[in-house]
C-alpha cells in the first residue's frame, strides 16, 4: 500500500462565501482517518478517531480563538 489509499466513496464537500473543504476517509498503515482538504488554501489534514472526536470535546470559543489567531488578531488583553 503506498502512504494511504481513498476510500471508494466520493468525497464530501462543504463550503460557504469564506471556506471550501473536503472530507472524505482514507485507510493508511495505521488506519483509518478522516482527510480534510481546504483546496483554496492548500491545506490538508489527516485525523484518527481519538483526533475527531477530541473536536467534540472543545467549546465554540475555542473555535473562535482557532479562527481569531489565524487572521493575526492579538488574543492577549493588556
């Protein structure tokens, strides 16, 4: 097997005015994972089980600060 192989299944994709992302499963010497792919950016990311569901885990603020430190926002108050 080569790194990893596509599932057979058709990737998802989800987009707005601000993202363009595709997930789809993909089977590596490790196992299974979950690729998200922000074809715009040019990003790409493989996620376990114990990755995805630690997303659950967070809160929407957490988000917030993901997409504020990714802008250039300062997070730290004086």
């Amino acid at each position: 097997m080569s790194e990893y192989q596509y599932s057979d299944d058709p990737p998802i994709r989800i987009s707005n005015e601000f993202a363009d992302i595709r997930v789809r499963k993909v089977y590596t010497r490790n196992g299974e994972r979950l690729e998200i792919h922000a074809h715009r950016r040019g990003y790409r990311i493989l996620l376990d089980a114990i990755e995805l569901e630690s997303l659950t885990w967070q809160t929407a603020e957490t988000f917030s600060g993901f997409l504020r430190a990714s802008v250039g926002q300062d997070t730290e108050e004086d």
